[in-house]
C-alpha cells in the first residue's frame, strides 16, 4: 500500500504542477476554472471528492480497514479524474493539455486496476 501511495503521489505531483503553471500563464485561478464541465461540482457525486464524513471515518481507522477504506477512496477519486479527463478531450482545445488528460486517463486506468486486485 506505501508504495503504491507513493508512486501515485510521484505521478500526481507533476501533472499538479502542469496544470498550475498553465492556469497562471493563462491567467486563471487553480481553484476557480472557467473551463465549462471542469469543476468538480458540476460533475455530481461522481467527481471523485472525498467528503468531509468520509475524510474524518478515513481518519479514524487503522490497519487494514483503513487500507481498504484508502484504497476504495482512491479508486472513487481515479473514477472522478478520468471523468474530467475525458471531458478534456471532448472539449478542450490545448493539444498539451489535451495529452495529459489521455496520459491521466492511461496511469489511472493502470492503477484503479492494481487497486481493484488488491483489495480481492
């Protein structure tokens, strides 16, 4: 589980960056996209957002609950990820950005897999 936590924050961090710098070279703000079905609320209970409630039962488990907990948890927010992703590719116009959301699309497809496995 350790090292699949942190191969998906290795994978992650970078596309964050990405994403940043062209808001900021695009002049946007990372926490309020205009790009229209790119917000997670539009996106329904569907977008892969953990609730507070969910968050705080995460919090209070150990063991392998909360590998179990984490790992359902994550699969939710890959689920969410490649929805937008996928809404990208249909509405974007940034062929760079356009290619993350495939490569998104790709490594969490992967992953939802392994975490799938695990936790048979």
């Amino acid at each position: 589980m350790t090292d699949l936590a942190k191969r998906i924050e290795g994978a992650q961090d970078p596309e964050i960056k990405t994403m940043t710098a062209w808001l900021s070279k695009w002049g946007a703000s990372p926490t309020a996209s205009s790009m229209p079905g790119m917000d997670h609320g539009s996106m329904g209970s569907g977008n892969g957002m953990m609730t507070a409630e969910e968050m705080a039962k995460l919090g209070q488990a150990a063991g392998a609950e909360f590998d179990r907990m984490w790992t359902e948890m994550m699969i939710k927010h890959h689920e969410g990820a490649i929805a937008m992703a996928k809404i990208h590719i249909e509405k974007g116009s940034n062929a760079d950005s356009k290619k993350l959301a495939q490569d998104i699309i790709t490594a969490q497809q992967a992953e939802i897999t392994e975490m799938q496995g695990l936790l048979k």
